[in-house]
C-alpha cells in the first residue's frame, strides 16, 4: 500500500499526442506522481524533457516495451 507521501508511479501512453503533451506537462509539475515511462510510436527515442518542461530524465519508448 501506498502512503500519501509517497508518489505514484505513473507512465503515459501516446505522451507526443496533444492529450498526452497536456497530461504530462500538468503531471511533471505534481508532487504527488512520479512519470516513469511514456510512450510515443512516432518520437522513440526522444528525450521526455523536450516534450515537458520540468519532465524526468526519461526518454520515449514503443508502446509494445511499456512495462
């Protein structure tokens, strides 16, 4: 179980579409979520941080590797 201090870990699919740009942009900046993957078919390879300011050093993977 988690406790309230502790952040949720979190992965967004489709992080280059607008829906996935706005959730991660608004997710970067929550205290209590920590991103641990997104996703992009079309960016794989591209570091997180160019698609959200203040993003984990994270970078893009295929869907088909989300864990």
């Amino acid at each position: 179980m988690l406790h309230e201090s502790s952040p949720i870990p979190v992965g967004v699919l489709g992080a280059t579409g607008y829906t996935g740009r706005e959730l991660l942009r608004r997710l970067a900046r929550h205290d209590g979520v920590r991103i641990v993957f997104a996703t992009s078919e079309s960016e794989s390879g591209t570091p997180l941080r160019r698609l959200a300011r203040g993003a984990p050093d994270l970078t893009l993977i295929p869907a088909e590797t989300a864990p």
